[in-house]
C-alpha cells in the first residue's frame, strides 16, 4: 500500500485515539453525514472549475471523511479501512468479467446491462424492483435523472428526443392551465411533473440536470456579485436603483463571462 496512504490511516487513528482530538473522538457515522455531502459537493465544484490544485485538494478532503467513517467502524468491531479496499476489489473485478474474465462486451451500453445483470444475482431475492438502490438521499434532479436511466435499461423509454420535448410541452401547458385556475395544490404537482420531464431531455442529450443547474447557479451568483459590485463602486444602495439598472449591469456581466 502507498506510504502515504498508510501516514494519513496513522493520523486518523491517532486524532480518533485516547491522546487524540477531542472533536475528533466525539464524532459518530450520523454527525459525520454533512461534512461527507459537503466534501463531495466541493469535489465536483473544483470539476466544473476545472481547477487541478484545487481538486487534489478536495479529493484529500473526501478521502479523510471515508477514512473517518472506517475508523469508527473498526472501533465498533465491524470492519476497517484494509476491509473497505478487500470489497471494493473483490467488487470491481466481479462486475468487469469483460476485462477480468472471458465475458464479451464491445461498448459501453453493454457494459451496463451487464453491471445490472451481476448487481441482481449479487442481491438475489433482496432486490424486488429494478429502481431499487437508487438513494434516496440524492438531490431530486440527480435522483430523477438515475431512475430514468434504470428503467431505460429494460426498454422503459421514449424511441427519441422529439417525443420528450412534445412531453414537455404538454407538461407545460398543464402546469400553466392549474397556474391559471390558482390550484396551488395541483401547481405543485404540475410543476414536479414538468421538471421531471425537463430531466428526460437531459438524459436523451447526455447532459446532467444536475450539473447543468449547479453551473446555472454558480453564473447566476457571479453575474449577481458583478452587480453588487458595481453599486458599490458607484455608491448606490438597493433602494436607489430600478429593475432597469440592474437589467444593464447582468448584460455587462454576461459579456465579460463571454470575453473571459
């Protein structure tokens, strides 16, 4: 194993010993559960950054939460770190007969009816529906996109993208008619109705609704802070600028984007 895989484990047990870090040795699997979300969503905010130095970083940091969450594992008497790399390898190798044995598949569609083959007769009778083992913790977007794909797997799929953009429209005009009549209780379900059929069309073009919002977001706080910025150059509160001023400074942010 790497030497400085082996360093880090030593740390962790040393912050989580008698002699430790008393943060450290107070933390259980449930108080951990943020911190390992929070290391994970940082991870794919350095990806999309496409900042390296960061990401070697990050990666440091989600390595440490699974390291944390064996350490409190061995102390329970269940398993250790040397254990979670045992089953990941057994794992891997098990569901790659492709690569590992003399099992044939030429592209990657094949490759994932045959994981989900072998993930079956792994769980045998455990398993009674093919959209079991997506979490259910997962953000809504992510979650919609992993259930689609599952029952895609078993032919459960429109034929092509024109089909799920006319499902779209027609989500739309349903949400717009209950928006109309002021049925909040029908708007709730008309507009879930319609993000799920917006995520369809991410997964026709191979374009992750979940990635694709977080990146929204992140230029919407960029352009937002570009108009904060500005004010404040100018010595302009809130109250004394319109809809229209603000309009003019989201179009200047727009354009330097393009120009960076």
């Amino acid at each position: 194993m790497s030497e400085n895989f082996d360093r880090l484990v030593e740390i962790m047990d040393r912050l989580g010993g008698e002699d430790g870090c008393p943060w450290d040795r107070k933390q259980t699997r449930e108080s951990l559960k943020p911190f390992l979300i929070e290391e994970a969503y940082e991870v794919l905010e350095t990806i999309d950054e496409k900042d390296a130095k960061k990401l070697k970083e990050e990666l440091g940091d989600l390595l440490y939460q699974i390291l944390f969450h064996a350490r409190i594992s061995k102390e329970n008497g269940e398993f250790d770190i040397e254990d979670v790399l045992s089953a990941s390898i057994e794992k891997m190798v098990r569901r790659h007969p492709h690569v590992f044995g003399d099992v044939k598949a030429d592209s990657a569609e094949e490759v994932l009816k045959q994981w989900e083959a072998i993930k079956k007769s792994e769980k045998g009778e455990e398993r009674r529906s093919i959209l079991e083992g997506v979490p259910s913790h997962l953000p809504a977007l992510l979650r919609a996109h992993q259930l689609q794909a599952r029952a895609a797997r078993v032919g459960f799929d429109w034929e092509h993208a024109d089909q799920v953009f006319s499902k779209v429209k027609e989500e739309m005009m349903e949400f717009e008619e209950v928006f109309r009549a002021k049925d909040h209780k029908r708007m709730e379900d008309e507009l879930g109705d319609l993000l799920f059929a917006l995520v369809n069309i991410g997964r026709f073009i191979e374009v992750n609704p979940e990635d694709a919002l977080r990146k929204s977001i992140s230029k919407f706080i960029s352009r937002f802070r570009y108009i904060e910025e500005e004010l404040a150059k100018q010595g302009r509160e809130w109250g004394d600028v319109s809809l229209g001023d603000m309009e003019i400074l989201w179009k200047e942010a727009k354009v330097l984007e393009k120009q960076k």
